[in-house]
C-alpha cells in the first residue's frame, strides 16, 4: 500500500539515481523482452526482501522470476499467485539469460529492470517498507 502510494515519486528517484549511477547497458537482459509481456506488467508487487539474490543462471533455460512476492520459493514463481483467496494482481515475469553466470534477481520486487535488480531497493521508500524477511 505504501509503495503503490509513492509509485511516481520512486520512479523519479529511481531515474535519476539510474542516470547518475550507470546505464541500462550495465544491468543484464531478459532475451525474451522482445517476445513476452509479462515484465511490462504496470504494478509492483509486495517487497520480499530489501536486497536482491546472486544466483546462477543457465543461457538458453527459462525462468519464471515472482512479481508478486509472496512466493515460497523466492526469487522464482511457486505458483502462489494462481491461489484466487489472495486476489494478486501480478503474474511471474518469464527470462532467459544470455549467458551462463551468476546474476543479480530482484528480490525488493520494485526494479524497473524486471527481472534483475537495479539498486531500487537501495532507496528510502524500500528500505523503509515493510518486507516478508525480516531484517
Ligand atoms: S532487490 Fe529490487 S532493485 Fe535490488
């Protein structure tokens, strides 16, 4: 709820800090961003975790990163979303990776770079939220 309230004032923030900081050519890419719908979902879902998650990803295997947050198996999907009891809105976001390495998830679920963190967690509004883990 309080995230969704300052929605514009952290894109802002986010934007600025992105401009300062690095360019979006730094940050990974989804290979199938041209091809899927599901990271240009228009909300955000609750922050799991103020800090993101370093993980191994495969080249060429698809992933399903949970927008959401309240999966059980953070970063990725468990299929909590599909329970109707909970009314979410978001659905997993589908990525593949270029290249076999470790990569940097989302776990804040606030990055503009679904799936990949891109420091939004570092700002007040997430770090002053309220997340499943506890810090
Ligand atoms: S963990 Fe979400 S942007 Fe870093």
């Amino acid at each position: 709820m309080l995230i969704r309230a300052f929605r514009p004032l952290l894109q802002q923030q986010i934007k600025i800090s992105l401009c300062l900081a690095s360019t979006s050519s730094d940050l990974p890419k989804n290979v199938l961003e041209d091809k899927i719908t599901s990271h240009l979902q228009k909300s955000n879902g609750t922050v799991y975790d103020k800090k993101p998650f370093k993980i191994t990803l495969e080249a060429g295997k698809k992933y399903f990163w949970c927008l959401c947050g309240k999966s059980k198996a953070q970063p990725f999907c468990d299929g909590t979303h599909n329970n109707t009891f909970l009314k979410i809105k978001q659905r997993p976001v589908k990525f593949e990776v270029e290249a076999t390495k470790d990569y940097w998830l989302c776990q804040c679920k606030q990055t503009n770079m679904r799936p990949f963190c891109d420091g939004t967690h570092k700002t007040k509004i997430v770090q002053e939220a309220t997340s499943t883990v506890r810090q």
